[in-house]
C-alpha cells in the first residue's frame, strides 16, 4: 500500500479502552466494527438453551475479534464477545472499511487473506474436536498458545474445548504426574 492508502486507512481507525467483562458484541445487535487487539484478551461466547456459555474463540494480541459472521452479513449477532482482561483494541467500521477496500486493492487483499485464515483455523478446530481426545486437544492448544493458558481462566479454557472445568484439571493433574 502506499503512504497514501495507509494514511486514508489509519485515518477510519478509532482506538479504544476495553475494560474487563466489557462485551463489544452481543446477541441482537448488528457487530459493527472489525476490531484488532492491541493489548488483553477476549472470548466470543453464546448461551445454550439452559443458559450454559460455550466458547467459540479465545482472541489475544495481534488477533481481530468481533461477532464475525453478524460483521461480514451485517444481521444481528448470535455470539457475545466479552473482554477478558482491561484491553485496547483498534476498530474499524463495516462501511468505512468496505469504502477502503472498494478502492485500495493491497488492503482488500489483506482483509481477504486474514478472512481465509480465519476459516482454515475454524475448519481445522472443528475437525479437532471430532477427531481428537480431551487430553489431545488440550495439548495442541498448549502447543499453539502457551501464553494463553497462564492468562485466560481455566473455565473458559474449558468451555473452549468442549469439556467441563473439571475434566480439564484431571488433565492438567494426569500431565503434570506424568512429567
């Protein structure tokens, strides 16, 4: 991109301080904002039938996070996206990236690659979570992101791998013993 295109592009950014259990999306409203974290931590959540959260992303730096399907289709949001720690996230409206892009080809191609990313990674987690064990899935995440599990709760942890926080600490115990 050229000076230009990315002073037009930092020009729509709009910088803001997420405090703790602040949610940025959340089921009814339309997700208006592509939102890239600078600083803390987020989950994307629903709530089953009978009120049971089940997390769908953990998101820390360098990661977007927003309702994605609700911010692409622009229709209400199904997911509440709640900040886990005090955050700074830089956010970018629907309409004024969607402008950008119509007309700066090197962002839309940016935008096109971290979405196609965005869905391997989804299509690989669900995968992971029919092929793969508790135990197994745990230590791909410990792999992945071993930052994460000393910041973000053990419960969310576990919700996110489909199991129960208990479960997740007999684990942790069996993992450990065996080191």
């Amino acid at each position: 991109m050229s000076d230009a295109d990315i002073n037009r592009l930092v020009g729509i950014i709009q910088t803001a301080r997420i405090k703790k259990r602040q949610f940025i999306d959340q089921p009814g409203y339309t997700s208006q904002y592509r939102n890239y974290i600078v600083k803390g931590s987020f989950r994307s959540f629903f709530l089953d039938a009978e009120g049971k959260e089940h997390t769908v992303q953990i998101a820390m730096e360098d990661w977007f996070v927003s309702d994605f399907y609700s911010y692409i289709t622009q229709t209400p949001a199904t997911l509440f996206v709640e900040a886990l720690e005090d955050s700074v996230i830089l956010r970018m409206s629907y309409e004024e990236i969607e402008g950008l892009c119509k007309e700066i080809h090197g962002l839309s191609e940016y935008f096109r690659i971290t979405t196609e990313r965005a869905f391997a990674f989804s299509r690989k987690r669900a995968l992971s979570s029919l092929s793969m064990t508790a135990e197994e899935r745990y230590l791909e995440l410990l792999e992945r992101y071993p930052a994460m599990v000393d910041r973000i709760p053990q419960k969310i942890i576990a919700s996110y791998l489909g199991m129960t926080p208990e479960f997740l600490s007999r684990i942790r115990k069996n993992l450990s013993s065996q080191s």
